[in-house]
C-alpha cells in the first residue's frame, strides 16, 4: 500500500484521538498528523498514543479550523514536510494525503434565545465554513496525490430520510443536526467538482465522548471503525457515500 499522510482534525480527544490511534494500530506505517487547537493537548495526545504502543510517525499541527491563518500555515508546513514544490511552486505531494475533517462542535443558545443568531453563526463556521475552507487549502496538495482521499465526519443526524421516516428522535441541537446535514451536502457538491478526490461522509455513532456529556453508548474506538475503513482501504472497496460501521459490518447511511 503507498504511504499516506493522514491528518485529522480535533485530534486530540474523542472520536478524533481513537480516529488516529485505530488508525495507526491497523496501518502503523502511514504517518499521522494530529491537527488540534492547542498544541499542548497535541503533544499530550501524542505522548498518550504512545504510551498506547503506537509505532507510527506522530506529528502535531496546529489547526483551528476557524483561523485562516493557521489553516495557511499548517498546509504550508505539510507542502514543505511531506510534499516538493515544481517549478511553479505547486507542491508535488510524495505522499497520498487523506484528510479527516472530525473537528466539530454542538451548542445551545440561551433558553431566552438571546444569542440564538450567534450560536448558529458560531456552530455553522465550525461544522461547516471550516470544512469547506480547510477542504479548499488542503486541495493543491490534494490534487497532487494519486489516492487522495476526504472524510467528513458526520452523524446520523444528518440524515433527512431518518428525520423523515422519525426514526430520528428530537435533536439535543438543532444547529447541530442542521450543520450535519448541510455538511453531507457540501461533500457531494465537493464530489462533483472534483472527482480524482474520494469523497465521504462518515458517521461514528452515540459515542461515549465529551461532546455529549459521555452519556454516549458505543465506545469512542469503535466509532472510529468507520473512517479507519474509509481512509486505508483499497480505493474502489467503498464507493463515495454516507457510511457507518454498525454490527460489525460496513453499511451506508440512507442520505
Ligand atoms: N460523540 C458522538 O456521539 C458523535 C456522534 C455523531 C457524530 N459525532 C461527530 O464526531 C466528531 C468528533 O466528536 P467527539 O464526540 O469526539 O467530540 P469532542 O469530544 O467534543 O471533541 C471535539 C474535538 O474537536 C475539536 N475542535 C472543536 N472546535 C475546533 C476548532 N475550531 N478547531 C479545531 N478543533 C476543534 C476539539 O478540540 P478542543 O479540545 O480544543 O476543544 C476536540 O478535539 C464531530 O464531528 C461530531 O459531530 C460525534
């Protein structure tokens, strides 16, 4: 298999961290990049999926994913590491790069609705905006790649057919379930533009994790199952779709 440069964002706690140590248990030989605000919880991270047994190239990048400037300086110190420059300065990637967009966030506005503008703004820039920008930065680098590959994590949430069907109960955020769902949308749209890039949305589970109060029911490892599929499998195993891992087995999520 060619080697991989597999950045995933929010990399160091919940789905995102057990995303790269999942990954680099099964594919210890691609190199990781955990992409996180802070680059002391990265370097925690890092020390913790070592403790783990992790062989793999570890590297943290700083990345939050709403900050222009550092998406511009993270693509720029990925080209310089792991990619050349042509004579046009366009990096020539060595590496097949997979991008795994987790970082994500969910909030409540105030029970008065008083910030309800500013909480929607705020979950939508993260959800959305940001997976779009961060999307757009990486694509020279990804256009570079033979087996270029991005991952949007999403959740079942997103899906209007279960929200139709009410097999969806009531959201604990609406402006979360809504950036979810325009998230799946965004990633098709991505798909039509560029199809040398592999697209798909993923969806983890109800995962034990900070972002609900670790009331979640699968284990956060588990929930990584299905991006770890997505990101070093044989290219052409999944076709570009809205995919989770439940019951042991790969399935697609109805959109
Ligand atoms: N948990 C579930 O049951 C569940 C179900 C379906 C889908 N998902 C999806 O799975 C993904 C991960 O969720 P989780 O449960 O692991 O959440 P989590 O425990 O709250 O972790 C979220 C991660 O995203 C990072 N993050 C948030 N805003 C960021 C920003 N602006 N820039 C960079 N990083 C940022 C956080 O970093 P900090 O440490 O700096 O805050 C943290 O690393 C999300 O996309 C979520 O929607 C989760």
């Amino acid at each position: 298999m060619s080697p991989k440069v597999i950045l995933v964002t929010g990399a160091n706690r919940g789905i995102g961290f057990c995303i790269v140590q999942a990954l680099a248990q099964r594919a210890p030989e691609h190199t990781y990049l955990l992409g996180t605000r802070s680059t002391f919880a990265g370097e925690e991270a890092v020390i913790k999926l070592k403790e783990l047994g992790i062989t793999s190239y570890l590297e943290v990048v700083q990345l939050n994913i709403t900050d222009d400037t550092q998406i511009a300086a993270a693509v720029s110190t990925i080209s310089n590491k792991f990619g050349r420059l042509d004579s046009t300065h366009q990096p020539i990637a060595l590496m097949n790069i997979v991008l795994i967009n987790n970082a994500a966030i969910g909030q409540n506005p105030k029970q008065d609705n008083s910030d309800l503008r500013a909480v929607y703004d705020r979950v939508f820039d993260a959800n959305i905006t940001s997976v779009a920008v961060v999307k757009n930065a990486f694509m020279p680098l990804l256009k570079k790649s033979e087996d270029a590959r991005v991952i949007n994590i999403s959740s079942g949430r997103a899906s209007v057919s279960l929200q139709i069907s009410g097999q969806n109960p009531p959201t604990a955020s609406i402006s979360y379930s809504i950036s979810k769902t325009a998230l799946n949308i965004l990633t098709l749209e991505m798909a039509k533009l560029e199809k040398d890039v592999l697209y798909h949305v993923a969806s983890p589970g109800y995962c034990k994790t900070a972002f609900n109060g670790f009331r979640g029911l699968k284990d956060p490892l588990d929930g990584a199952k299905v991006a770890v599929e997505l990101a070093v499998s044989e290219r052409n195993k999944y076709r570009s779709g809205f995919w989770q891992f439940e019951n042991e087995e790969m399935s697609e999520v109805p959109w």
